[in-house]
C-alpha cells in the first residue's frame, strides 16, 4: 500500500538491554493519567493450557491487543511457559505500528506494576524485600525493586524447591542489594518489609498469621479463578488494593474465593490504579497497618508499556 509504514517487529533481545525500570514505571503513571481504558479479554482452554486474547484502548495512547498462550508443563520440556505477541496501533489512524513479543511486555509490565504499587503502599523505610518464587517473573522483580527503590537493602528469595532460590541468587548479578537464598518462608515472610509473591500456587502459601504489622504484600501470581497466593486470613486483615477493578474484581481466586466465604466484599478493595494515582488518594494510613495489592495485570497495563518499548526502540 502506497505510502503505508511498515510495523516494527520488538523482539526480546532486541529491546531488553534498551529499557529502565524507572522509565517503566513511569509509563505506567502516565497511562493512569489518560482517561480510563475500554478493555476486553477472552480465555481459552483447560487450567493447565490457556490461551487468553487481551485488548485495549486507551484515548489519546492508542489501541492494543494481546494474545499468549500459557502452559504450565512447558518449563519441564525447556519451553517458556509464556508465549504470544502484542499488537499496538495508532490512535488517529488504527493503522498497525508494532509487534512486540509477548513475554517482554508482559516481564516489563509485571514487574513496574508491582513496584508502582509498592512505591505507592510500601513504608518508605522498606528495607527487605522477600520474593516469593524463583523463576523468571522473580528475577525481573528483584532488579525492578532494587533499581526503582533505592531504600532495598536486602533481597531474599524461597523457593518450594532449594535449588531454584540458589540458582536465582548465583545468577543476578549488578543488584544493589545483598541478595540471599531464604530456607523457611515462614520466617522469612516474619522479617520482611516487602512480600511479592510470583508463584503458580492453586492453594494459599502465604498466611495472615506470618505477616507482621506494617508489611506490604505485592500478590502477582494468581491469573484465574482457581489461583490464590494468600489466605482469608491475610486478606481480611489487611488494607486491599488492585492494579484493576476491571481485570481481578470477578475473575481471579485471590479475591474471588475470599469474596466466596465471607472473608471480604467487593467493597473491601480500597482502590485501584486510576485511584491510588489522585492527589489525596487513600493509600497506606499508618506504619504499622499491612497493605495488599494485587497485581493482576489487564490489556490496558500491557498497551501502557508496549507504546513505551515503541516509542523508546523507535527514538
């Protein structure tokens, strides 16, 4: 077509040593800035085999669709368990500007969320951050923590199997904290400032009983509605916050199983994003109240971040 510009093709390797996290996060406040995000989504498949359509769009960003599927067995055959794409199109014209790979949006996107959230909830005195999981979501966690906020000191990762938080450890290098393996997530849970649970967990493996006042929980793993990372304990004691109404509020277990047996309400989600981001918006009320925020990611979060990889590989 005369005159038509061809879309750039983002992948991962390309693109990953060109982005901050910082600059990350960043997008993720602006896009809140922008009148609130028209989006759908669509799942597909058994639990351990789903492929989910997300779209998005954004009035004066543009429109996005992406498209992944996840598999939980691939790790063991040396697959990524995340596969897809991201498409991203003009505003004015809808004409098609990019196509970025799906696991680099959703790594950036995943990690600046949670941290958005952290510098929005955390104490700013946090000094310890405990993740949760030690695989891919993990590592980029701990780099997007210890870049964004600098008061880190000290990062600990378990893992249900050893070796994966040993390995985690040996092969982070350039982080500005003193990183260690953690043997008991019960303890560890006890001692930290910062909990970010990235884990594919059906069952809690975070208790309210192990958190101690003034904690902040960053929840990302749960996708769907038969995964949760906390307990009704840890959700009913705590001040709950989302990264979206629209995309966890009645579709994923970490809030729709403790909704289901009484343990919270709808109303007991205190904010999301596009509040949270308002000047005199509730957030953390005291040092030692426990703040929860669930990372649940959503089209709009991914189209925030994929017009920011554009518009950076394109500069």
């Amino acid at each position: 077509m005369t005159g038509a510009k061809v879309p750039q093709f983002l992948s991962y390797a390309a693109a990953i040593g060109r982005l901050s996290w910082r600059d990350a996060v960043e997008a993720l406040r602006q896009g809140h800035a922008l009148p609130p995000a028209e989006i759908r989504d669509v799942f597909l498949g058994p639990p351990t085999g789903t492929m989910m359509s997300r779209s998005a769009l954004i009035e004066g960003l543009g429109y996005g669709a992406k498209t992944f599927t996840v598999c939980d067995g691939n790790a063991a055959k040396g697959l990524p368990t995340v596969q897809g794409a991201m498409l991203v199109f003009d505003k004015d014209t809808g004409a098609l500007q990019a196509i970025v790979d799906s696991p680099l949006v959703t790594e950036i996107k995943t990690a600046a969320d949670s941290v958005l959230g952290a510098s929005l909830l955390a104490r700013p005195d946090s000094r310890h951050l405990l993740v949760v999981g030690a695989g891919t979501v993990a590592a980029s966690l701990v780099r997007a923590y210890t870049a964004v906020l600098p008061g880190i000191e000290r990062v600990s990762v378990w893992s249900r199997r050893p070796e994966q938080a040993q390995a985690l450890v040996a092969g982070l290098g350039g982080v500005a904290a003193d990183l260690q393996p953690a043997p008991d997530l019960r303890a560890a849970v006890g001692q930290a400032d910062i909990v970010s649970a990235a884990t594919m967990a059906r069952q809690p493996v975070i208790l309210g009983d192990w958190v101690r006042p003034g904690t902040h929980v960053d929840l990302i793993g749960a996708f769907k509605a038969d995964m949760r990372e906390a307990d009704d304990a840890l959700m009913a004691r705590a001040a709950l916050f989302v990264d979206s109404r629209a995309t966890t509020l009645g579709h994923i277990g970490e809030l729709t199983m403790p909704i289901a047996s009484g343990a919270i309400t709808a109303e007991s989600v205190l904010g999301d994003f596009y509040d949270l981001l308002r000047p005199g918006a509730r957030r953390r009320r005291s040092d030692d109240e426990i703040t929860v925020f669930k990372n649940g990611g959503g089209a709009h979060l991914d189209l925030m971040i994929a017009s920011w990889i554009a518009r950076v590989m394109a500069a």
